[in-house]
C-alpha cells in the first residue's frame, strides 16, 4: 500500500509539474519579455529587471506570472497596444506600462484583457496610454493599486483609466486615476466591487455605470472630476462611504443618477458640488445617513422619480438643500437634519414639532428661471420664502420632513 501511495504522488507531481524563473533583462539569459514568454509554460514566473523595453506590442497567451524589479518600463512607442493578456490566471506586477497607440476602432491600452478569467493586475504604473486598463468579457479579475496617469484634454482624444465592458465578479481597489476620460467605466458588468479608489482631475466621470447590476462601490474618492459620478441605466448598486468634492460646472454632480433602482446610498459625504445628487428617473432608493455640505443643491430630485426613501440625513451650509421640477412629490423625507430649519422641541425628543418644507419658493423660481439667482440673498428672496412656507401655493405640499431632527446626526 505504501508503494501505491508513493507511485500515485509522483504521478501527481507528472501531472502538475513545476513552476519555472524565466529572467529577463540586458544582462539576463532573455534580452526580451516576448522571447521569455515564448518558451515559457503555464503556471511559469518571468522576471522582469529595470530597464527599457520597447516590443511592439506583448502578447500574453500563457498563464504565467510577470514581475517587474525596481519598475522595468515597458513602453508601446505610441503605436501599440502595449499588453495584450489572452490567458487565464496571468499576474502582472510591478511595471511602467506607457505609451500605448492612440486610436478609437480598436481602443488599445496600456494592458487590455480579452475573455480571460483570474487576471491580475497590481501594483503598476500605467502612465500616458489611452486607456489605461481595458477589461472585457472577462471574469473573477483583480486590478489593485495601480497608479494611472493620462493627460486627456477633450473627452474625443482620451480613453477611460480603468474601463471594464461585459465581465463579471470584478475587484476594482486601490487605484489612482487621473486625466482620463472616466476614471472608472463598467458598462455591462455585474456583481463586482469598487473600493478605496481615487479618481480625480478626469475630464468627465470619476465613476460612470451604465447597464451594470448587483455593484458596490466603497470608500472611494471622487475630487475635481468634470460632471462628478454618474449611474445609469442600473439596478441593486450599494454606494457607501465615498467621498465626492469639488464638482463643479454647469452639468456637474457629486453623482447623477438617471432610470435606477433599488440602489442604497449610505454613509457618503458630499462636499462643495454644484448638485450633491441629481436624482432623475430614479425609483426605490434609499438615501441614508449622508452629509451634505456646502453644495450649490444638496439633492436635486425630479419629478419622474418615485418611492425614494431620503432619511437620516444632514443638510448643512447648502445654497438649496433640495429643489424639484414638478408639482408632485412620491417620494418620502424623514428623520433628516436641515440647518435652515427654525422649528421647536417642547417635548424635548429631539424632534422637530413643527414639520419642515426643504424646498424653497426660490429653489422653484430658479430651476425654471437660472437668471433669477441674481436675487440671491435680497430681502424680497427671503420674505417670499417665509410665506410659501407659511401658506403653500407654487411649491408641493406633500414636500414636507413631517421629523426634522433638531441636532445634526454623527455619522
């Protein structure tokens, strides 16, 4: 029995083989990555030392495990797609990919995955390409602190940082992105997670959904982006924690929702945005626990949007807490904290006894009329609100916190 036991492990050991370190650099037994990857087998590592490599593009179609040594520069002449990756299970770590081709039929990168799955891709540089990661149709891919630097001027020139188009089970953490068009894009993809995440300085979105369901977004920051954070088109996305400042502009949020649902949105902090939340189309979301602060509008919710739960919340030092563009209101406020509400707590449960109406007669003139906010702080401004809120007339009735708190929450 012993000796079957014995002859079984060797024929597993035939089976799996061993894993071999292919080395690579100009005074290495390979000068190339491509040579290396050519006698490389599945399951191999290649080690990459510093250095400039300039291949044209590197086609990876084995499962093997690239590393790079003190951060060897793989450079695609602004010609080619740098690294193509057509293998499941492929590493790469450790590189500065630039340089790709420009052009807008075939979208190159600095490295693009095709239809592979267990793709991981940590810890590089990915510097002036145009896009900067491209995943597609794959799955169970990790792209994890990677720092990704474009230099897009129009939306046209530039492809996205980190775009991601019909996968699956996707782990987007710890990345950089700047000067690209989107710093995220997913468009038909589900059940992944983006965290802990800086997206700033990019031309468009920080973040842009489209078609994609059962996502989560985490503990990202979204600065200085052209129009904020947009989900479209999406169902069942929790967003938590993040971070969105400094979107400013014309057409710019702290995030856009248009035709979701069934999303939560908890735990976030909006600060200094044109709009915090542009809520259109939006249906059975809860908005919790967030602060808003500083913001042109707080929450701009139109009338196309129902069963919307916004609860808990803080409305601090906004010019508009929340404004509307129809005179009916199917959606619920409860339990938030206003700063401009001047209410009372006889019964000292920290309620307001007298419910409040966050929307203002002005926040009405101006959605309809943007010229008027040349009126903004006039006396006439002031006392037409206090009498809206006194005797409703242009403003919905139903647009009311029936329990406004009376302290801002701690969150």
């Amino acid at each position: 029995m012993k000796y079957v036991f014995i002859l079984l492990l060797f024929l597993l050991s035939g089976i799996t083989g061993h894993t071999t370190k292919l080395h690579v650099g100009s005074d290495k037994k390979y000068k190339q990555i491509k040579q290396a990857i050519a006698v490389a087998k599945n399951g191999d590592s290649i080690i990459v030392f510093k250095g400039l490599y300039k291949e044209g593009n590197i086609l990876i179609n084995k499962s093997v495990t690239l590393i790079g040594i003190n951060l060897p520069v793989i450079d695609g002449d602004k010609r080619f797609e740098v690294l193509s990756v057509k293998a499941n299970n492929v590493t790469i770590s450790g590189f500065r990919i630039q340089h790709s081709g420009y052009a807008t039929l075939d979208d190159p990168g600095g490295i693009k995955v095709y239809e592979s799955m267990n793709v991981k891709i940590i810890n590089n540089d990915v510097y002036d390409n145009f896009f900067g990661i491209y995943i597609q149709f794959s799955k169970k891919c990790v792209i994890k602190n990677n720092r990704i630097i474009s230099f897009g001027k129009e939306e046209q020139t530039i492809g996205n940082g980190i775009h991601c188009w019909k996968s699956d089970s996707l782990q987007i953490i710890g990345n950089s992105i700047s000067g690209c068009r989107d710093g995220i894009y997913f468009e038909f993809v589900n059940n992944s997670t983006v965290w802990n995440n800086k997206a700033f300085n990019n031309i468009r979105y920080g973040l842009h959904f489209m078609n994609s369901n059962n996502d989560a977004y985490y503990a990202n920051n979204f600065s200085k982006n052209g129009a904020g954070v947009a989900v479209m088109f999406s169902k069942k996305i929790t967003m938590r924690n993040n971070h969105f400042a400094d979107n400013w502009g014309d057409a710019a949020y702290g995030i856009l929702f248009k035709e979701i649902s069934d999303c939560i949105l908890t735990g976030n902090t909006f600060d200094k945005n044109t709009a915090a939340v542009f809520m259109d189309g939006s249906n059975r979301t809860l908005v919790e626990n967030n602060q808003f602060t500083n913001n042109g509008w707080g929450l701009k919710i139109q009338a196309n949007c129902m069963d919307n739960i916004i609860q808990k919340n803080n409305f601090i030092k906004n010019t508009f807490d929340v404004s509307t563009n129809g005179t009916l209101l199917l959606n619920q406020f409860k339990n938030n904290y206003w700063d401009k509400y001047t209410g009372y707590d006889l019964n000292k449960d920290k309620i307001g006894d007298v419910p409040y109406r966050p929307l203002s007669l002005y926040a009405v003139i101006v959605e309809s009329n943007p010229t008027s906010m040349l009126l903004y702080r006039s006396f006439i401004v002031s006392l037409l609100d206090q009498s809206e809120k006194k005797i409703p007339s242009l403003t919905p009735e139903n647009f009311i916190d029936e329990s406004p708190l009376m302290k801002a929450l701690k969150l």
